[in-house]
C-alpha cells in the first residue's frame, strides 16, 4: 500500500507530495498553435528554445504538433496524422543532442506516442484521457512510459464540472492501469479552456483541490487561455501574460503539482511565491507498517466523500448514510437572542455537534449573543427540521443555517 497520497515519478522526475511544482514548458511545431510566439519550426529555434527554458528552471518540455485548441474560438486547420508524425519526430531528434529535460509529446495519437517514445520521449501527454485512440494505453505500457491524462468524457473540453472531471479521470487512470501503466506514472489534467465556458473553467480552478482525491499529481495549463481573455477584455493570448501567472499562482494555491506555461521565467517566479506562501502539506504521519494521511483540506461536499468512501471499499448503501458525517461546517451566527441560542445549543449537542456561545450567556446576562455552530452535514440537517417547528426565532435561525449550506 502506497504511504504517499498523490505522488507519480513522471519521465524520472519526483511529483506530488513533498516536491517542488513543477514547470512543463510548451513546444508547439505547428503555425496552427493558438498563441503563435510559442511556434518553433527552425531546427536552431528548436534547440534555442529548449536550452533557454531548461536554464529558466523548466523541470519537462510539452512537444506538439498539431493543435488541440478549441476551432470554435481559434482558427485552427486539422492536422494530417503524417505530418504531426512528421513534425514531433524531426523535433525530438534535435532536442535529444541539446537538452537533458524529459520530453512529453502531446498528441491523441497513438502512432505518433509510438514514434516519439521509440525516439526517446517519456511522457505522452493525451488531452482525450486515453479515450479516442483506443491504443494509446497499450502503446503507453508497452514503453514504460509516463503519462499526462486529461479530463474527457467524450472530446476535450466536455468535462465541465469537479464532479464530471472527476469520474471521466477516474475512468481514464482505470484505462491506463488495466493496460499495464504503472499507476505510479501518471499524473492528471483537469483540462481547462478547450472551448468551454468560461465560469466551468473558473469553477475548475477553485475546486482543484477536490480533484486530489483520486491520489494522482495534478497538472494544470491555464497560460495564455481563452478564459483569462474574458476575464480581461483582452481577445490576443499575447496580452494575456498577466492574467497567465495571476491564474497559475492560484492554480498552484489550490492544489497543481505542475503547471503547463509559455513562458517559464515568469511562471517559475509565480510558483515559488505560491508555494511558499501556501506551504501546502498533506498532513502525514505514520507509525511502522501504519500511516494516517488528513484530507480534511480536499472536502467540500458530500460528493468528495462518496469518493473516499468507494476508495476505501464501501458499499453504496454505507456510503450514502455515511457520507454526510463527513462533510463539516463551522458557522458564524451574529445577534441571536441568548434564549435561542442556548436552545440551538442543546439541539445540536443531542446530535452530537455543539455551539460555542459567550460567557454571561448561561446566566442570561446578555440579551443577545454571537455564535459558533460546529457540526457536520448530518448533524445541521437533523437540527435544521426540529428548529422550523420550535419557538425562540428558531425557524428564522433555521432558514439561516439552511441557507449557509445551500451557498
């Protein structure tokens, strides 16, 4: 049993708990690309380009030959299977002379992954998850190679919510491991932008977290997208670079391992700001053969539970009266008259939660007090149906706390 949570070793590289974030610089060798300054097409712009990015702290290097950007938004051609082929394998060839950084290929193309592990790429990097070349995965396992999967149900860009990304990732990582891909070698995407709305991808960004439940490392590309020109006003991803490291600091705040870039120097800065100021740490502790992992952090709703739930084996039925007892609130009630409040209490301590309440609150030496509500999904919702039929303003204060759990 793994004593680490979210942890992969990704082209030979250490990810997850306990690393650095790590920086993945994009390669594109096509002019289909939707920001056209991270083109090379020149052999010594190739090898420029790469040695400057390993310099700039770049711990991978992301080669593409044919755009995954959304033809909705970008005018992007589609790219013949012979000339990707043709693009990624002239690429890696330089770029094995001249840099030392592990190279991914981002294709959906098992052909290409071929071509591009057997000339010396380690990662490939499938923005379809493993899902539209049903190939993919053996050709992955027969290398021993690492890979990148993203969230797609059934094209990029579908997976819309944490709860969509998360079960079509789960489905992937079964595609990968029942193929032969070390689970040890994969990391997962949730997949940004590809041409969904813009509110899903900022929905996204803040749940990150959540997606760890699935203990794999997170990788995340927000840099230069379509969501920070709505944001901004600003139609060009050549004005976007601002917007770029302000979304991939976040990123990095709420959960990513890596994070996919343009421009490397200023995301490595970002990142290490993040990093430090978050100072996010896996609460782990282990004694001989035991350890316990706190992952109070990556719940937000009864939904991430369920995960946990199916993770550690538990049937439907368990799940589903268990669930609730796992999903926490700490509620601040302001101005309640102290008689309400000393009802609300014993209410939620016969459920098994609590209030902390004032002192001179006991003795009614206050007409009115604030509040602390500590109790779990299960316990505030046994409470919230025997406070709308009770005195004290307590239907009002029910309404509040049922309000709390809606927002």
């Amino acid at each position: 049993m793994e004593k680490k949570w979210c942890f992969s070793v990704i082209g030979g590289v250490p990810v997850g708990d306990g690393y650095p974030v790590r920086i993945m610089a994009i390669m594109n060798l096509g002019p289909e690309s939707f920001y056209k300054r991270s083109v090379f097409t020149d052999e010594k712009e190739i090898e420029r380009y790469a040695l400057r990015v390993e310099s700039e702290g770049a711990s991978f290097l992301d080669v593409g030959g044919a755009s995954s950007a959304p033809p909705e938004i970008y005018e992007v051609r589609p790219v013949p299977e012979s000339e990707e082929l043709e693009r990624v394998v002239r690429a890696i060839r330089l770029l094995k002379d001249v840099t030392e950084l592990p190279i991914s290929v981002d294709t959906r193309r098992a052909s290409v992954a071929e071509a591009a592990l057997k000339e010396g790429a380690e990662i490939v990097n499938d923005v379809s998850g493993f899902k539209e070349d049903k190939r993919m995965a053996s050709v992955v396992a027969d290398f021993d190679a690492s890979c990148v999967l993203m969230a797609t149900v059934k094209k990029p860009g579908d997976a819309r919510s944490i709860v969509e990304v998360r079960r079509s990732l789960r489905e992937s990582i079964r595609l990968a491991e029942d193929a032969g891909v070390s689970p040890e070698k994969i990391i997962i995407d949730p997949g940004i932008g590809f041409g969904k709305p813009y509110e899903c991808d900022l929905e996204l960004l803040r749940g990150l977290r959540r997606l760890k439940l699935l203990r794999k490392p997170l990788l995340v590309g927000v840099s230069r997208k379509h969501f920070i020109g709505c944001i901004l006003g600003l139609p060009k991803p050549e004005d976007r670079l601002i917007g770029s490291i302000a979304a991939t600091a976040i990123a990095i705040r709420n959960g990513a391992d890596v994070v996919r870039v343009h421009d490397v120097s200023e995301a490595r800065q970002a990142a290490l700001v993040a990093q430090a100021i978050s100072n996010r740490r896996t609460g782990f502790a282990e004694r001989g053969s035991y350890f316990a992992v706190n992952l109070s952090d990556l719940i937000a709703d009864v939904s991430d539970v369920e995960e946990l739930m199916e993770h550690v084996g538990v049937s439907e039925v368990g799940s589903k009266l268990m669930s609730e007892k796992g999903v926490h609130y700490v509620i601040f009630l302001g101005n309640v008259p102290t008689p309400a409040a000393l009802a609300l209490k014993q209410h939620l301590l016969s459920a098994g939660g609590d209030v902390a309440t004032p002192r001179g609150a006991i003795d009614f030496n206050v007409e009115k007090c604030n509040l602390l509500v500590m109790a779990t999904l299960k316990q505030l919702k046994s409470v919230i149906s025997k406070l709308k039929i009770n005195a004290f303003d307590l239907p009002l204060i029910a309404d509040l706390l049922l309000k709390c759990l809606e927002e």
